[in-house]
C-alpha cells in the first residue's frame, strides 16, 4: 500500500500506467522514467521527478 508522504518509483509501461489514476495520497512523490507517466502525474498536481538520460521512441521512457 503507498501511503501519504511516501516516494515511489514508477517504471515505463501500459500496466503500470493504470496504477497512476490509483495516485492521490498527500505529499507524495513519483520517481519515474516515463515522459508519459510524468505528464500524466503533474496534470494531477503530484510532484514528480523524471529520470535523466537517452529518450528510447517506443515507450517514450529515459534510459542510460
């Protein structure tokens, strides 16, 4: 269970995609190597932080 005031890594994908609309606890914060999942996630008001590195085409997901 994610709790309030927690940071949470969310990796790339369709399924993990789905748990972004479960997101709505306080104060937390979602790592993330998804451009989409982070564009979803600040449309929500949820802080997040996207990783660095090369933007791979098919997932839209950073990778080294």
């Amino acid at each position: 269970m994610i709790s309030s005031d927690e940071v949470i890594f969310v990796d790339a994908g369709t399924t993990n995609e789905l748990l972004l609309g479960y997101l709505n606890q306080d104060n937390l914060t979602v790592v993330t190597n998804s451009i989409h999942h982070a564009a979803k996630l600040v449309d929500k008001n949820v802080k997040t932080i996207i990783i660095g590195g090369h933007v791979k085409n098919q997932l839209m997901q950073v990778s080294e």
